[in-house]
C-alpha cells in the first residue's frame, strides 16, 4: 500500500473511533444526572467507598475512624466562569465517553498496525488489545478509588492559615480528567516494554542498570499527573515503581524466550 494509502486506512480508524467515543460520550449523556451524583463528585463526599474502607481498617487496628466528620465537598465548589460549567460538562462527558469506548479505539488502533508484522509477531501480539485495556482501565480505578479521593480530601481540609478552601467547578474537574487519563497512561508501561524488547530497544539489563534513575522519572512523572502535594506523589509513584519492576520481569521473559527461539533454530540448522 502507498504512502497516501496508508493515510487513507489510518484516516478510516480513526474516524471510527471518534464516532465511537461521540457514541460512548452520548451514552454519559444520557444518564449525566446519576454518572454526576454516583460517579464524578462521589469521590467528593465521606461515605464514598474508599472513606468507607479507610475508616472500617483504622477501627480494626485500633485507630479510630481516619474520616470521623461527614462531609460533603461537592457542595462547596463554586463556578466563576461564565461558560465553566459547560465546558466542565463537555470535558467530563468526553473522557468518560473515551472510558467508555477504549476497548473499540484500542481494536481499530490495533486493526490499522497488525497488518504490517509478520505471521510470527501477530502470534506474539495476539493479546495486545486486551493487554492495553486491562492496564488503562487499571490505571483508571486505581486513580477513582485512591489517589483522586485521598488526594482531594486532604487538599481541601488542610488548613494551616485558617482560611477556609473554596474550589473552583473547572479546578476539581481538571483534577478529575488529569488523575484519570495520566494514571491510565502510566500504567500502560508494562505494555511499552514488551513491545520495546520484542523489538530488541529495552533490556532487562538497561531496565536494571537505571533503576535509581527510573525512579526520579517515576516521582517527576507522579508529580506532573497528581495535585501538588507530597502525598499524592508518593500514592501515585507506588504503584509505577512495581510496574517498573514488573517491567523488568516481562523484559526477562521476551529474552529468554527469544535465546531459546535461537538455539532450537541453531539445532535446526
């Protein structure tokens, strides 16, 4: 296939993702009034599951609930921005729309790239789609259900200067898209290094070698996807820091597969 060939097929992918992200969007849409209350501000108010949890461990242990007082964020939100709210919405209804919609996105995606490799590297790749949507929607409740509510809660009760925290609508749903979409990126790391050692770019050797620089890329990154603060950097390295290190052991796993691929085909010869 030319050049412009390719252009064409790719523009046909896309397209259909597109339509199917407007698709999963409309869905959002159609039950906005539940998906707000149950969904995007839950995380926002004490008896959402994570506070829930919190409290029920700390009382087994002996500590007391951690979340004592009810609250309830989501009513102390404030829009000063004439078109906040409906860019807010629009913003929400999209990413939720793509939540919604990425097995198919990954699949057209996938649909465009598989037939350029080989019969061999088809075989090898046939869990790919399924791979990429375990380890974003992984990504994305890990961030729903621990950093995202931690997080906010802590920002809005801490109050060293006694003055009382009052959030902007486009602040909290900035925070929402932003925790979301970079956490289920993130966690797309496993994915990246076996196709990059398949394709002989990553080794367990490198991964090993650069583990203490790994990890300042792991806080840069964790700080550039969280609030601004310590906690939310460190809830959100963890889990990238043991992606990391089962980075390492997926790498070790394409290369000693492929060094007994080698020697079966040095017998054969």
């Amino acid at each position: 296939m030319s050049f412009l060939g390719h252009i064409v097929e790719l523009r046909g992918h896309l397209v259909r993702s597109i339509i199917a992200i407007i698709a999963g969007a409309a869905i959002v849409g159609i039950f906005w009034d539940y998906i707000l209350e149950q969904i995007i501000m839950a995380p926002l108010k004490s008896d959402f599951y994570t506070f829930r949890i919190f409290n029920a461990l700390a009382e087994w242990i002996g500590l007391g609930q951690l979340y004592p007082k009810e609250f309830d964020m989501s009513k102390e939100l404030i829009n000063l921005d004439p078109s906040g709210q409906i860019t807010s919405q629009i913003s929400v209804v999209l990413v939720c729309g793509l939540i919604v919609a990425i097995p198919y996105v990954v699949w057209e995606i996938w649909r465009f790239i598989k037939p350029g490799l080989s019969e061999n590297e088809q075989k090898y790749t046939n869990g790919t789609v399924l791979a990429i949507t375990f380890f974003f929607l992984a990504g994305i409740i890990f961030s729903y259900y621990l950093l995202l509510p931690l997080s906010t809660q802590f920002l809005f009760t801490y109050n060293p200067f006694g003055v009382q925290n009052e959030w902007k609508l486009m602040s909290y749903i900035t925070l929402f898209v932003q925790t979301l979409l970079g956490m289920g990126i993130v966690f797309l790391l496993p994915v990246f290094a076996y196709f990059l050692a398949k394709a002989g770019i990553l080794t367990p050797k490198f991964l090993k070698k650069y583990r203490k620089h790994a990890f300042v890329v792991i806080l840069t990154i964790a700080a550039i996807i969280t609030p601004n603060d310590f906690m939310s950097m460190i809830i959100a390295a963890l889990p990238l820091w043991v992606l990391y290190e089962f980075s390492i052991l997926i790498t070790q796993y394409v290369y000693k597969k492929e060094e007994l691929k080698n020697q079966v085909d040095k017998i054969g010869d």
